[in-house]
C-alpha cells in the first residue's frame, strides 16, 4: 500500500509540474516485409544507422536509404509486422548496454543476457559502429599476449592490440587455438571476448562449460549470435563484441576478442545485402564486404595512456574450404590482418597438433613484443623449420644424403615433435 | 496479387509526386471533428507551420488532443500516445 501511495504521491507531483511540451516524431509507413528486412516509406529525416521502432515494439535499424524509402533490418521477430503499419525514429544510432558485470555471461548481440541469469544493468551504452582511434591515439605494438601454445608464441608471436587471423579447413582446430589462447590469459589481467557467429547453440554451450571448468569464465564475455538467430542479428554480433571490448579498453583494460568465424558473418552480410538488392560482386558478396571487415578489425588496437592505455588484440577465424585461401573472403581478411596462422588438415591427420603451417603462417608486428628470453631461444626455429619441411619433401626420393642435411633433417623432426602439444593446456611462459 | 512491372512502377511514381504534394499540406488528426477557428488555434501554437494549408482529418483511436502530421515528421499530443508512453513505462520500471 506504500508503494502505491508513494506513486500515486509521484503522479501528482508529476501533473502539478508538466507543462505542455512536444516534441517531432520521425515516422513511415512499412511497404514490404522481406525475410528480416523491412522496407518504409517515409523517414525523410531519419538517418543511416538509426534505431526505428515498430508498432508492436520490435527495433529495427536503418541500413538502406533509397531515394523516397528505407532498408530497415529487424531486430528480433520480423513476422509480428504488419505493411501499412508506423515505424517511428528513435533519434539515435544503435548502441548496446555495456558493464563490469557482464564478465562471465552469455550475451546477444543486443547486450541482453541469455544464459537465464539476472539482467544487466547497464553502465554505459556504447555505439555498436564506431570509427577506430586514429593514429595521433595509438601506440606501437610492443608487449606480448602469451597463447600459451608453443609454436605460436615462439614464431608467431602475438602482442597486444594485434590482429592474427586464424584459417583453415573446418575441424583442424581453429577454435581450440583461440580457446586455449583465452584459458592461458588467466591472471594475466586480460579480458576476453568469444563472439560467435552463426555457430551451433551446442557449440556455444560447449564453450561456456569448458571455460567454466578450467576457471576462464571469470574473465570471459560470450557474445553469441547463433545459426538459428537471423541473420540481421549475426551481422551484428562482432561489432557488439568490439563495442564491448571498447568499454573495457577505455577503462586501461587489456582486451582479447575472439570473432568465431568472419565467413559466416560475411554469409549472414551477404544474405542481407541480397534481400536489399544490393548489386552482387564476386561470390554475390556486396561490394563493401571488404570495408564490413576492414572497420571491424580496425577497432583492435593499443591505444596511449590519455585515451585509458588499453588494448583490443582481435583474432579472427576464417574457415576455408579444401585449404582454398586465394577465395574471396579469405584473401580479404589476410590482408587486412596482421599475420595469419594457417592450419591444414594434412597436419592435422599426421598428427602434428596444432596443424600450423610454418612455411605460410606468418605474424608481421608481433616480433617487437616477443620477450627477450623467448627470442634468444626461437631466433632461428622458424628458418630451420620451413628448411626442414623443404628438406623432407625433397629427400623422399634420395636414399644417400650427406652428412649436413641428415643433421638438418634429425633436428627438424626433433623440433616438429616439440611443437606438439595437447589440446586445452597452454604452456606459461615459464614453462 | 501480382502487378504488372510497368504499372507498378507507375504507381509507384504517382505515389510518389501525391506524397511530395502532401508534404506542404499538414494535416490536424482529432477524434472528433473541428471548427475552423479550433484548427486555426492548434496550427498557431506552432510557428512551423502558421503559413501552411491545414486539413482536418478525423481518427476516433486517437481518443482525444490531436496530432499534427507534416510529411513524415508527426507531432503526437493525443491521450492515445499518452497512454502508450505510460505503459511503455510501466513494463520498463518494473
């Protein structure tokens, strides 16, 4: 009875205190519905980007501007709209709420948790498209984001507000390297992000369970927008994730994000940009699939003390098919990445885990930030490796070899069984 | 149903110059209908468009108050928005 006493306290205070104020509302009229996109006329002064909202309350966000309509994809379920119905602007461009708190959960791309706990209070909201820091910003790559896996951190290293692209076919162990690279940061005061895009539910699950068993989740964020979500959704998932990681690395935070994987994001790109009908380019990928990664990835990065000190280092997944990596999308994100680990099925079945291709993997910034101790010991690994593997190939058909290459084949084969490692148990530096 | 590209496109463009021509007219949606001089007293409250045509047009789920429509750009002082405002806050506090 308090409560209700106290509104009712509230409302006449409210009535004593309004004066009759307006305000201009933006609106349209939806013309066609199309699979998770709508189509408005009207919205003249409605903006790219902007958030619109539909009469049963659903959000949208314009994404097309045509000369007398708008593109509108739909955030959540589209088949609750009807043509003929208002849409009105919200007057700002899509934002998701961002918190300390959401360390350790489930999210969807609109920030809204979904693995059943309490909801979030949100601390900040933070625009899911936002234009990297500039260079006046940033600071050189020069400290180490330790994977915990050998081959990697001894010739591909890995620092802090780097991008690395992980590629290769399906099942050669892509996620398992960026798993591992999330159980290794522990203690290591990094924040980690897993986006996943369009994976399985089972997968998403699996995930969560395993860094909560190895005690990562504390220190983890999963952004999920799985196979089933529409596509609108998954298209959005990444920059939800590097909008997160943005809110963590102005508060000094080093930040790891784990976008898993590109390909099915530029899937889910492509089947917007077709339902819009897009011009298609080569694959039927809409010609800015190119800038639809190139801005994401452009948000890792290390920036100075006066913009907070942090980082964002980004390792994207690619999957390929038959190891093609001169396709379109592969090619893309390898040169838009700072370095790539390539992995091969062929490895993989013989054995050698992880399935890093030493002779094509390569990591161009990296090798400032390795530590001293650990160039000392991997200086001439990555020659002596790629010389091996030549080597090997070669003397498959010659039985009488000299002395020098039989030592240079020994030590190879020595080093390669080095590399191996199980999966899930990262080395420490120390290690 | 399925239209005729061409008679759509016709349509379409009609559409679009009865739309342009609508844009000057602003047009003062009430549940009831209203005077002359009634209309004249909302139009003049707002500076936007005292020089503009002014059309009444008539909507019984507005309830009450009214709404003032130029183009795309909508000004909602009905009781109907009223109440959507309300329960939208109800459910958000809860």
């Amino acid at each position: 009875m308090k409560a209700i006493d106290q509104y009712l306290e509230q409302i006449e205070r409210e009535i004593k205190n309004s004066k009759l104020d307006y305000k201009t509302d933006e609106v349209g009229i939806v013309q066609e519905i199309r699979d998770g996109v709508a189509l408005a006329a009207g919205l003249d002064k409605a903006g790219y980007g902007e958030v619109v909202e539909f009469e049963s309350g659903v959000k949208g966000y314009i994404i097309d501007m045509m000369e007398d309509s708008v593109g509108i994809i739909v955030l959540g379920d589209y088949l609750t709209i009807k043509s003929g119905e208002q849409v009105k602007a919200l007057k700002y461009t899509l934002s998701v709420p961002v918190s300390e708190k959401m360390v350790g959960r489930i999210v969807d791309p609109l920030g809204q948790p979904l693995d059943g706990g309490e909801p979030l209070p949100a601390d900040a909201w933070n625009p899911v498209e936002k234009v990297a820091p500039s260079v006046v910003y940033r600071k050189p790559v020069n400290v180490p984001l330790q994977t915990g896996i050998k081959s990697i951190d001894a010739l591909f290293p890995i620092g802090r507000g780097q991008r690395e692209l992980i590629i290769g076919d399906r099942g050669t162990g892509k996620s398992t390297i960026a798993l591992d690279t999330i159980i290794n940061q522990k203690g290591q005061d990094v924040i980690c992000i897993y986006c996943g895009i369009g994976q399985k539910n089972s997968k998403i699950a699996l995930v969560s369970e395993l860094l909560r068993k190895q005690g990562a989740l504390d220190y983890t964020i999963i952004v999920s927008a799985s196979s089933s979500d529409p596509a609108a959704l998954q298209y959005l998932a990444p920059y939800t994730a590097s909008a997160i990681a943005e809110f963590f690395m102005a508060k000094g935070k080093d930040v790891l994000v784990i976008y898993d994987d590109l390909s099915k994001h530029a899937w889910a790109y492509r089947q917007v940009s077709l339902i819009l009908r897009r011009p298609a380019g080569r694959e039927a990928y809409p010609g800015d699939i190119f800038y639809l990664h190139s801005r994401l990835l452009e948000r890792a990065c290390r920036v100075e003390d006066s913009q907070g000190g942090g980082s964002i280092t980004a390792l994207p997944v690619i999957e390929t098919l038959e190891g093609d990596v001169s396709a379109y999308i592969p090619t893309n994100v390898i040169s838009i990445t700072d370095g790539q680990i390539f992995l091969e099925t062929d490895l993989f079945n013989a054995g050698i885990r992880p399935a890093i291709n030493i002779g094509i993997s390569v990591s161009r910034v990296g090798g400032n930030a390795q530590t001293k101790a650990m160039k000392q010991v991997a200086g001439r690994l990555k020659l002596d490796l790629a010389q091996y593997r030549e080597m090997a190939a070669f003397s498959q058909f010659e039985s009488d070899l000299d002395e020098d290459t039989k030592k240079l084949l020994n030590r190879g084969a020595k080093v390669t069984q080095l590399m191996k490692q199980d999966k899930n148990k990262p080395y420490r530096l120390g290690e | 149903m399925r239209l005729d590209p061409q008679v759509k496109e016709r349509l379409k463009k009609t559409f679009a110059s009865e739309l342009l021509a609508q844009k000057e007219l602003v047009k003062v949606i009430s549940a009831y209908s209203l005077s002359q001089d009634e209309m004249h007293k909302i139009v003049s409250q707002f500076p936007k468009y005292a020089s503009a045509q002014v059309e009444n047009k008539i909507d019984p789920t507005v309830i009450g108050g009214f709404v003032i429509q130029s183009g795309s750009q909508v000004i909602d002082l009905s009781i109907r928005n009223a109440l959507h405002l309300l329960k939208k806050q109800l459910y958000e506090s809860n």
